[in-house]
C-alpha cells in the first residue's frame, strides 16, 4: 500500500484524528507520543479495523456524541475488508493476558482465543458446581479432596472424576449431616484411630449387623432395609401427597401406615431399639471412650455421639468416603449432570482446535528458535508435545526450561490446574511475542498485505531486547507486504528506531493535542539526531541562546569541574544569587569561547552582548507567554519558561524570608528555600500551593540529566505558560 488514511471523531477521548500517512519512500512511521496525548486510544480505536468481532469505538464518557471512524488503503474505503489487513500489537492486551492466566497451549490467535474461551468457560462452570459442593459438604478443599478419593488414572482430572461419579449418583440419596473434614479430616487421625481400634469397630457393627436381622422392620439379606433405604422412602413421602391420594403402607404382619408422620415415628422407634440395645450401647461405649483419649478427634467423637450407627459404616473407610461424596454430589444431582453435559459438548470442538493447530507446527519451529536466538531471558522455550486434558490428544505446548550453571529445570504446569496455567511475568511475554512472531511470519508466508501498528511493543523490556525489538521490525520492514505504524511512549526507543531504520522525513513524527477539543496532530520529528548540536547552530537566536544556558552549564561540570568559576558563573544565571543581577551575555560567551571553540563562528553572531543575563532570561518567558506560543513540542520554549518561574519565585522567598543568605546554598537551592518559607510562613497556603508545583515541575527541565531530555518533550508547554503567569501574577514585588 502505498497511503493509509484515517479519520477518527469522538473514539475513546479523542475529538478528532485526521492523517494520511505516506508509504511511497518508507514502509514505516514510528510516532512519538508525549504523556496525555490519547496513544492509547488511538491504538485501541485501530484494534476495530483488525477483526470484525471487535469493539466498536466510542466516546465512552459521553456516548451520545456521534462517532465516525474510517480507514483507507490507498484511497480505497477498507472499512469493511480490513480483517487479516491490520494487526495492531499491544504486549499489555487484556484481551490476551486476562487475570495474567494463559494456557500454553500453542495456536495461531484466533485458534488459541477460541482454545483458551472453551477452557475459561468450562472453569468458570466448575467454579461454580465446586462453590455448591463445598456448602454441602463443608469440606476446607472440596475439589482436591474429591479428586484424591476418586482418581485412579495418572490423567484423571476434576471433570472426567465429574464425568464417571455423574453415572453413580442417586436421586435418594444417602444423607449426612457432618462436616465432611470432622470424619474424614486431612491430617488422617480418624483413619488412624480406625485402624488402631478395628476389633471394636467390628464388634459394634457385628452387633449392630445382628440387631437389624432380628428386626421386623429392617431386614439384613442380600438386599438389606436397613436405616439407609426407610430414610430414602421417608423422603420421597415427606409431603404427604402420596397418603393424601388414598394410599397406605402395608408393613410387615399386616400393620399399616397412613401419614409421613407415622412413618418417620416408626422408623425412630425401630433405630432407637437398636440404638439403645444393651450389647450395642456396650460396644459403643468401648469406641467411645476411645475415641474421649484422643483431643485430635473431639469433631469425630460429636459426630458418631450426634449419630452412633455411623460406626457401621466406618469399618470400610474408605468405602464410606465414596459413598458420603456420592451423597453430596446426588444432591446437586441436577447442577451436576448440567456440568457434565457442558463438559461433553466442548470435546468436539477442542479436537478440532487441536487438528487445524498441528498443522502450525513448522511455523511454529522457526519462531521459537528466533525467539531463543534472539531474546535475552532467563529460560529457553520448548516445542513440546503434551496430552490435552481433556481430549488425551497430542497437543503443541511450549515448555520453559530455566538454566542455572550446568543444571537444567523444566518449569512444570499443573495437570489439575485444568484452565489456564498461572505464568511468571517472564513466560507471559515470552508467550506473546512468539504469539507475534507467528502472526508476522504467517502473513509473510502468505503474502497477506499487513498494516502493523505497535503500540509501545518494548515498554516492558530491558535495553538488549528492545534492541531485538528493533532488530526484528527491521526484518519485518523489509517485506514488502508489510507497513509498520510504531507508536511508542519511549523516547530513547523512538530516537533509537529512527537511527536504525533509517526513518527520516515522513518516516519520523510527533503527536500532539489540543487541549480545547482534544484534536490528535502529527507534526514532523524532532530532536532524532544530537539536540544541543543543532541548537548551538542557533546560537544567536535570544530565546535559542537562554535554553543553551543549563545544557553549556552542564558540559562546564563535566570539563572543568563544579567548584570552578566557570561553573559557578553558569549556576548564577539559574539561581538567584548576590551576582545574578551583574552577569552579562558577554560573560557567558567568553566562558563558552575558551572551552568550547569550536562554534566560534556561530557566537560572533550573537549582536546582545552587553544585555544583563537575568533581563534576557525574563524577557524571553514574557514573550512565550505574550504571544501564546503553544508548541508543545519545542524545547527551547519549556525551558525558558521554567529558568524564568524557578527565578521569579526563588526572588520572592529571598525577599520574604530575608534572614537566608543565597550564596551559602550549595545545592538544591529552590527547594532548601521552600522548607525555610514554609517554616516561616505556614499560613500562606496558597503562595506555597503555587511553589510546591515550581519544586516539582522545574527541576527537569532545567536540569538536563546527562542530556536524558525525555521531560522536555513530555511536559505540557501550557502547563508551564500557565505557572509562569501565576508566578508573575502573585510574586511581583510590592
């Protein structure tokens, strides 16, 4: 493509976004966007154009603005054939790293998006099933502890267990009324206890075997009436709807029963005899005391004091596990079957997944082995072939091996953890940016004409990899079915993607916003080679030669020394100081003649020689402000203006404070003089509000850092004019 046009009004903050960007020298703009000028939701309002699913923009604080968005290729209206034509990449995607959980699961995005839902869904399913059983059960980790009772195979997980237990449930099931952990607690100590003390245990059910033989009501045979089954029929008769219709229970020699209340009292009246049986009181007595040795199992002994004949059923513990979860479970009988289904349905459509991945594979080689070749972190990443489990199918996973000397560690992932697997921030990034790399190289492959745009891609790396950033859109670059737009927060790495790809003229440009109806503009890029180099062209320029004064003042302390005269002189102009008021223009560009001759030509130019320092300095801000120079890229005119508001305010608290001396200040002067006003002075709240935002906005600008000018371009020039005006307004001597 050779334009790409784009017309946006009212998307997520901006009022209006109008640029046609040039592809005919350059395959590639990189834009460097100051804080606040709305890169995100330029970025965002893009992501619209790359699929069809995605969120139309809006204004979302005011949504009954209308908002218009359009994209062009080469003057052709794209706005609805843009799909696999634009690909924005944000490493900080929500979209994509969703509660920092990501399968490892290795597809194209599409693929992996769809793989990935299927399993946030089937979690967010079992969340909440396993939120219902852990009120029924009372169990401290429900989902775990299921697991271990029922798991028999290496790859079982909570929704095959879920799977095979949905087929053994009962509609009338065998109820409990015990915290599941008070018989079955986790450290093990009932078990113990059972098994320390089996020949009482066995006595009492023997006892207890024998009693409901001789019953006339329970019967013990190969198919036992015992407790378990008169409570099923209570159940299913409690509301009396079955002897309302006429019907009666005939029981054994002929009696009958006509209520659910007769029922419930002959069933008590049949467990209390056998409850209170001498020999099985007997029996039971004996556990119990046991059981009364023992303050680790005080919630057992209540249980079984609450319930004797649950001793019947401990003397296969782990018989009675099973059936007590069985229990549970038959009682969400209906949650659970829907759990189960949801689950059945979703296998069809991971195998599928998984098939039309496989046949990445190739793909996929090649960029895990640029990745490792390229990128600096502390593991290499892994093609490897695991079950999927769910499916038990080979699936494309990526391993991360960690390295320390001569020792390996490969980072395993939990197979119980069926969702997503919980990622260090490390793996995450590696993840998207082999992500990014297949989607590149996919479309490469296919010859897919791409508009790339990345969105700070190495704000979260450290200096070598963001070089392997730039290195590898070189390569991009050079396809020619690609175009780049790379918005980037960072100015170090806009100045250094400049160098490196060459992108001078078009290819290289500022954003900016006005304030007042929040209008996006590109102006041509700045600042991409040496700043100051070109800045002392301009020497003789008055406002050009006041912002000299720091970055000269600068080089001072790093050739000569910052107990020198020449330093000293230079500080002078920056601070008020006895010989401020005396310094001469002329006395600056003698200093700057002796250390720095080579621009001797350009000072011969200067025709204000004899001007007082303090004057120009002033003079300069009075006309930034004047004239409502708004440029808020231009760095000449930011640090003017803060050199004129540090001045302003340091001679109001000389002048009010009066007892300090400027000239024993070393350093840090502004802000040593705060303190001493705000000591003084503690009532004026507003005059220190004013010289709070002097000690915080102009230190940056003033101080050049080792020429790390970032804050230049940063901060708002409006802000700045808006101060000095404060300054001036509030501060003017009396």
């Amino acid at each position: 493509m050779n334009s790409v046009r784009i017309r946006l009004t009212n998307c997520y903050g901006i009022g209006e976004f109008n640029h046609t960007f040039q592809f005919t020298n350059t395959n590639a703009v990189v834009i460097y966007a100051p804080n606040g000028t709305m890169k995100t939701s330029l970025s965002k309002a893009l992501k619209y154009f790359e699929h069809e699913g995605n969120e139309v923009p809006g204004d979302k604080l005011f949504p009954e603005r209308e908002s218009n968005f359009e994209l062009f290729f080469d003057r052709v209206p794209a706005l609805e054939d843009t799909t696999n034509h634009v690909l924005v990449v944000n490493p900080e995607d929500e979209e994509y790293d969703s509660a920092h959980r990501l399968s490892t699961f290795l597809a194209s995005k599409e693929l992996k998006k769809s793989y990935d839902n299927i399993y946030m869904e089937l979690d967010l399913q079992r969340n909440e099933f396993i939120k219902l059983l852990k009120i029924a059960s009372q169990s401290s980790d429900c989902e775990a502890e299921l697991i271990a009772t029922f798991i028999e195979h290496e790859g079982d997980t909570i929704f095959t267990i879920l799977e095979y237990l949905s087929t053994k449930t009962s509609s009338s099931p065998s109820e409990f009324n015990f915290k599941y952990n008070d018989v079955f607690d986790r450290k093990g100590n009932v078990k113990k206890f059972i098994d320390k003390y089996k020949s009482s245990i066995d006595q009492y059910v023997k006892d207890y075997e024998k009693l409901v033989a001789q019953s006339d009501f329970f019967k013990k045979s190969n198919n036992t009436f015992g407790t378990q089954q008169a409570n099923a029929i209570l159940k299913s008769t409690g509301d009396n709807a079955f002897f309302e219709a006429g019907h009666v229970f005939e029981l054994h020699g002929g009696e009958h029963v006509n209520s659910a209340e007769e029922f419930r009292d002959r069933i008590e009246n049949e467990i209390d005899k056998i409850v209170n049986d001498k020999t099985l009181k007997k029996a039971f007595d004996s556990v119990d005391k046991a059981i009364g040795s023992n303050a680790e199992l005080r919630s057992f002994k209540k249980v079984i004091q609450e319930n004797n004949l649950i001793l019947a059923k401990l003397s296969d513990y782990e018989t009675f596990r099973e059936e007590t979860w069985l229990g549970y479970l038959s009682s969400l009988h209906e949650e659970l079957h829907q759990l189960v289904s949801f689950y059945q349905s979703k296998k069809s459509e991971l195998s599928l997944i998984i098939l039309e991945a496989s046949q990445e594979r190739e793909i996929w080689k090649n960029m895990i082995d640029l990745y490792n070749s390229r990128f600096y972190v502390p593991f290499k990443v892994r093609l490897d072939n695991q079950a999927d489990v769910l499916l038990k199918e080979d699936a494309a996973r990526l391993t991360f091996i960690y390295s320390d000397r001569d020792h390996e560690s490969v980072a395993e992932r939990s197979k119980v953890d069926l969702v997503q697997n919980i990622l260090s921030r490390g793996e995450r990034r590696a993840m998207y940016i082999l992500q990014l790399l297949f989607e590149i190289e996919s479309r490469r492959i296919d010859g897919t004409t791409t508009l790339v745009i990345f969105d700070d891609i190495a704000d979260s790396f450290d200096y070598k990899n963001k070089y392997a950033i730039i290195e590898y859109i070189g390569d991009v670059m050079r396809s020619d079915n690609f175009n780049a737009m790379i918005l980037t927060h960072n100015f170090d790495f806009y100045r250094t993607l400049v160098s490196r790809l060459n992108l001078r003229g078009k290819g290289a440009v500022l954003m900016t916003l006005k304030r007042e109806d929040r209008t996006i503009q590109l102006v041509p890029g700045q600042y991409t080679r040496n700043l100051f180099k070109d800045l002392i062209l301009r020497c003789a320029e008055r406002k050009i030669f006041t912002c000299l004064i720091p970055f000269f003042r600068n080089l001072i302390e790093y050739a000569v020394g910052n107990d020198s005269d020449e330093y000293q002189l230079f500080t002078d102009c920056l601070h008020m100081k006895h010989e401020t008021h005396k310094i001469t223009v002329s006395d600056l560009v003698d200093v700057m003649r002796t250390n720095f001759p080579a621009y001797q030509s350009r000072y011969d130019h200067i025709d204000f020689l004899n001007d007082n320092v303090l004057d120009v300095i002033l003079n300069e801000a009075e006309m930034i402000v004047a004239h409502g120079i708004n440029d808020e890229v231009a760095i000449e005119n930011k640090i003017v203006l803060s050199m004129a508001i540090r001045l302003k305010a340091e001679q109001f608290m000389l002048r009010k404070i009066e007892t300090v001396d400027a000239d024993e200040i070393n350093s840090n002067q502004t802000r040593v003089l705060f303190n001493h006003f705000k000591q003084k002075f503690p009532r004026e709240s507003d005059n220190i509000t004013i010289l709070d935002k002097v000690v915080l906005m102009t230190p940056s600008t003033i101080h050049l850092n080792a020429f790390m000018y970032e804050p230049l371009i940063d901060i708002s020039v409006q802000h700045l004019m808006n101060l000095y005006e404060e300054v001036h307004e509030r501060f003017q001597p009396t």
